[in-house]
C-alpha cells in the first residue's frame, strides 16, 4: 500500500521534472535551436497543429534557423504563427524555406527570460509540494484506518520528505544551468 503511494508519487515528480525542462527548453537562449519552437502552433487547414509536425528544422549558424515546410501551401500561416509566437523573430519567406534570424539578446531582455524561468521553476516546485501533500495525506490516512502500523507510516513520510528534496533539488540545479546559459554572451 505505501509502497504504491510512494512509487506514484515519484512518478508524478519525475514528470513535474520533465515538463519543467520541456518549459525550460522553449525560453529562447542566444542560440537558435528548435526546441524553441515547441509551443508555436499553426492554423492548418482549420486546425491548430504543432509547428513541429509541419516542418523540419535546420540550423546552419549559431543565431539562424531554417524551417522547411513539408507542404508549400502552409508557408503564409506557419510564418503568421512564426509572427505571432512572441519569439522576438522576424521571419522570411523565399518561396522554399523560411528563415529566421535570432537577434542578439539585449540585457533587460535576458532578465525577463531569467524571470519567466524563475516563474516556471517555482511552479514545478509547487506541483511538486502538490504531490507531496497528497501522498502525505494518503499515507495518513493508512495509518489512521489500521491498515498499516505508525512507526511505517512515520518511515515512509521521512522517505517521501527525502524524495521531494531530491526532485526540488534537482529543478534549482535545471534552472541554475539554464539562468548560466541565459547569462552566456
């Protein structure tokens, strides 16, 4: 029974771990990459659809991507979602490809981006305390209905204190690395 608790509770963090550095992955560095363009979603046909899936990503300089439509007749609206993604870029259309240069990041806006990853980090911390506190009050409740002994229930709160540890820990470290790669000139 506690083990269960346990067991799924760690999963969900891991997962809280994982959408933390999905988020992460999408704040725009000084290097183009095509993560950024993770959350971008287009107007296909009548239906929204990930970027990614409609087109294949190239980056043949630090600051530049090309983005290679599978089908031509989508060029305008993925370059409209390109637009209006609030990624900072300006796209071009040369009929084949688009292209997109990433201008250098100014100061105040590498602070905003540290900002928004602070903002990101702190909200993985809290869905992580979430999954905490229900599997707290699970273990609890075992305790209370007899179903397991208190010195168990007692030992298993103090190994799911540890877990949470481990797991906030490791999201400052995501966001200590990706505030150094923000800091990067």
């Amino acid at each position: 029974m506690i083990d269960d608790t346990m067991l799924e509770a760690e999963e969900k963090m891991e997962k809280a771990v994982e959408v933390a550095k999905d988020n992460f992955s999408g704040i725009r560095t000084g290097r183009a990459h095509p993560g950024m363009f993770n959350k971008v979603v287009v107007d296909y046909y009548g239906a929204p659809t990930p970027l990614q899936q409609l087109a294949s990503f190239q980056t043949p300089e630090a600051r530049t991507i090309l983005i290679s439509p599978f089908d031509k007749g989508a060029m305008g609206n993925i370059e409209r979602a390109l637009r209006d993604a609030d990624l900072g870029i300006n796209p071009s259309n040369d009929g084949n490809i688009i292209r997109c240069i990433l201008p250098q990041l100014t100061e105040e806006r590498r602070k905003e981006y540290i900002k928004m990853a602070r903002g990101q980090a702190e909200d993985a911390k809290v869905a992580i305390r979430n999954i905490r506190r229900q599997a707290k009050e699970s273990i609890e409740k075992l305790v209370k209905d007899g179903d397991v002994g208190e010195d168990e229930g007692a030992r298993a709160e103090k190994d799911l204190e540890s877990t949470t540890k481990k797991y906030v820990d490791t999201i400052d470290e995501v966001l200590k690395s990706k505030e150094t790669e923000l800091l990067e000139v």
